[in-house]
C-alpha cells in the first residue's frame, strides 16, 4: 500500500514536469521554425539546402506534433480531479477545433444538453477528447460533417463523435491506441493511445465503429455523477 502511494506520487511529479518541459520546449521549435522559414523564403540557397531546410522543418513539426497530442492542456500544476460539466467541457474544445475544421471545409454539429456530469481532470478529458476528434477532422473529405452529441443513460454519460470522414479497414480499427501505429505520413501514432489511458484512469471505455469511405464512430461511457 505504502508502494502504491509512493509510486503515485512519482506519477504527479513526473506529469507536472512533462507540462513545463512541453511548454518550455514549444517556444524555441517555434521560434527555429520560423528563422528556417525565413531562409528558404530569402532564396540565398541552392536547391540542395533549400531541401535540407525544408527536411528541418517537417521535423520540427514532427516534433510539436509529439507534444500537441501528449500535452496541448498539460498545465504545470497539480492535476485536480473535479466534476466536469460536459457541455462546458465540449463547447470549450468546440472553439479551438472550429478554425480546424473550417481549413478542411468541414462542418461540425455539437447536441449536448445541460447537466451532464462525470467526474475527472478537466485538462486530461480535453486532451482525450481532442485527439479524437482531431483524428476526425484530419478524415474527413468533401462535404466533411463531423456529428458529436451525449446523454445520460443508465447511470452513464455516453457520449458519440462521428465522422463521414475516409474510415479505416477492420485491421486499423483493431490497432487503435497501439503506440506509434499511425497511417498518416505526418503522424505520431500517439494520439489515441493517450486518449485510452487518460479514459481508462477516468473509469470510463471508449469504443470505435468504422467502415472504409464512409466514416468512423466514436462511443465513449463515463460513470455519470450528481452536480454536487
Ligand atoms: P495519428 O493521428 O498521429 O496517426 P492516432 O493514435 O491519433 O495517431 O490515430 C491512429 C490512426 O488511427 C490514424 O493514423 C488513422 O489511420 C486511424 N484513425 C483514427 N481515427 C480515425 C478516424 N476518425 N477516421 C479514420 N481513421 C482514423
Ligand atoms: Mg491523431
């Protein structure tokens, strides 16, 4: 028991560290980002370096990628488990995915009704959902629609997000959340796996229905709770 202890104590510091780090870190990729930018943009190279440049940058992307799936809401601070309000929750994460979805010409439809409660890190809950609905976003093709609704049902908050995006053959469906399993050529493969284990610490499940070219379901059930 004392172990146990222990050991979630290490889990709190190392997270609280990985937070700074990412944001420590973001600023200087950004910033060499943009100087490798402004040399290719100023034309002194040859081809040759243009494209070692340019091989710099994708890499530096690769890199924010990384950080963007594990910790786009990691705060440097104690990770507080609270009662989350779903709508809050959803409508917070609706306006930083809009301009997203707005690149890709898509359109996202949002039905949650008030008073829907689970308990949980208001910053993890984000972070899980966003790597699943930006899977979508990065799916989604013409007419791209993405549909998220939630209910309460049976003592559970259920909660859909569904694209009419590329979908995935039965084989990737059965890789989801693997480490580094990844069909995109800038992908990390990490995005969902993060998603599975920030809903497996919230108690809850997350399930996948997907065809080939016609779209991917997301269900995921959290314990509901009472406002107070
Ligand atoms: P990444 O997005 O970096 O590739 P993820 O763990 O987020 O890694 O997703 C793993 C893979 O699962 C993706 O590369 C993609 O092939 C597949 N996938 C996940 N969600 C969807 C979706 N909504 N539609 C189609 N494919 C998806
Ligand atoms: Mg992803």
């Amino acid at each position: 028991h004392n172990n146990q202890l222990q050991h979630s104590e290490k889990m709190e510091i190392i997270s609280e560290l990985a937070a700074s780090v990412a944001h420590e870190v973001r600023n200087p990729l950004q910033v060499t980002r943009g100087f490798l930018q402004l040399l290719i943009e100023k034309g002194n190279e040859d081809d040759k370096g243009k494209k070692y440049m340019a091989l710099a940058v994708e890499e530096l992307d690769r890199a924010a990628n990384i950080i963007t799936d594990f910790l786009t809401f990691a705060k440097p601070q104690i990770e507080d488990v609270t009662v989350l309000d779903i709508g809050a929750e959803l409508h917070q994460i609706e306006g930083m995915i809009l301009p997203m979805v707005r690149l890709q010409g898509g359109q996202i439809q949002m039905d949650i009704p008030p008073a829907l409660y689970i308990h949980g890190n208001s910053s993890k809950f984000k972070q899980a959902l966003i790597n699943v609905i930006k899977n979508s976003i990065e799916a989604l093709q013409i007419e791209g629609e993405i549909h998220i609704w939630a209910y309460e049902e049976a003592g559970q908050i259920i909660m859909h997000i569904k694209d009419n995006g590329e979908g995935m053959e039965p084989v990737a469906l059965g890789k989801l959340g693997e480490p580094y399993f990844s069909m995109k050529t800038k992908g990390t493969g990490l995005g969902l796996m993060v998603t599975f284990r920030i809903i497996e610490v919230m108690e809850g499940t997350i399930e996948f229905k997907s065809e080939k070219g016609v779209g991917t379901e997301a269900i995921l059930r959290f314990p509901a709770v009472s406002e107070s």
